[in-house]
C-alpha cells in the first residue's frame, strides 16, 4: 500500500529525537502541502535512508546543535532535505563518500564503518530517485533526496 510520508517522517523523527543523548535540536519542517502525500516507496528502505542520513547529521554535529529535516512536493516528486551544523566533509573527500567503506580525513574520534551512505544511495536508485550532498568543512552538510512518488517498473516496490 502507499506509505503515507507525512506520518512516516514524523514517527521516524520522534524515535530519533528519543534516541539522541545529545539534545540535538530536530526540527522538523513539513511544507503545508505535504499532508496528504502517499507515495509507492519501500516502508523498509525509506528507513534505511533517512535513518542513516539523520544518524549522520547527529553523529558529525555537536550536542545541541541544529538539525532540520524538511520535506516538499510537486505534481511528480517529494523532496527531502537533512541538514546539520556539524563538522562538515573536505571537498576533496565528497567525492567517494557514497562508495562503501570511504570516510572522510575529518572525523577524528567518531567512529563509523563508511556503510550508511552506500546503502542510502542504493535505495535511492531502486527508488528511481537522485541524492545530492552538499557540504563544507566546519559549517555544516545538507543531503537532498528527490524520489518519484510512483517510480515506473520497479517490482520490489510493489
Ligand atoms: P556507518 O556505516 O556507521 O554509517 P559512517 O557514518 O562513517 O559509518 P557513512 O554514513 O557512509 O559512513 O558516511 C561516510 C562518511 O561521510 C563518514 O565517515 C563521514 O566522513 C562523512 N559524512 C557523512 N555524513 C556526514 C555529515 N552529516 N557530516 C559530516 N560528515 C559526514
Ligand atoms: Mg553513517
């Protein structure tokens, strides 16, 4: 059945902000017209995405800091957004992060295998759907996520 977006961020986001020993800020920015949207996605890989990509956010940001999860539609697609304050990617390492097991020369201590952002990207492609990062070293990253909300032929998402 069509997963109900709206209601899937917000459940989502409330076991985030649960989980956060950090007191991040998460905000969660809705665009009044998204109420309604249903969209033909994989409850199970919608997860896998943006369950990686908001750990990501928590992870690579200090405590307290920031972070805004905003979602908008048109006619044919919903777009995400996940945006921190965090440390940030050095433009010669972005290129690769989406490869498993890459991990940027900035993370210091904060431990990671370099998997998250493989699987995301993975999902995004059964999805039909495009990723984009953005970022820059010690202000902060944003991911954007566009998916169809009816991806054409795709069988596992039936
Ligand atoms: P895990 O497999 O546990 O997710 P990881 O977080 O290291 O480990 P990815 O999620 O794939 O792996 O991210 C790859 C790398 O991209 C990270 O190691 C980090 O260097 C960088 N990165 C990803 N998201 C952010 C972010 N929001 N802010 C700063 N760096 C990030
Ligand atoms: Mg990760």
């Amino acid at each position: 059945a069509p997963l109900n977006i709206l209601s899937f961020c917000e459940n989502l986001i409330d076991e985030m902000r649960l989980n956060d020993q950090a007191q991040h800020q998460i905000r969660f920015e809705p665009e009044a017209d998204v109420s309604e949207i249903r969209g033909y996605m994989d409850a199970k890989l919608m997860r896998q995405i943006f369950t990686n990509l908001l750990s990501n956010a928590l992870k690579y940001s200090p405590a307290e800091s920031t972070i805004t999860f905003r979602i908008r539609q048109d006619q044919t697609h919903v777009y995400f957004e996940v945006q921190d304050q965090g440390i940030g990617i050095p433009e010669s390492d972005q290129v690769r992060l989406f490869e498993a097991f890459h991990r940027a020369t900035n993370v210091g201590m904060i431990s990671g295998n370099g998997l998250g952002l493989a699987i995301v990207k993975q999902s995004v492609e059964i999805h039909q759907g495009q990723i984009q990062l953005t970022s820059h070293e010690n202000q902060g990253t944003m991911v954007q996520v566009m998916l169809p909300l009816r991806p054409q032929d795709t069988e596992i998402l039936d």
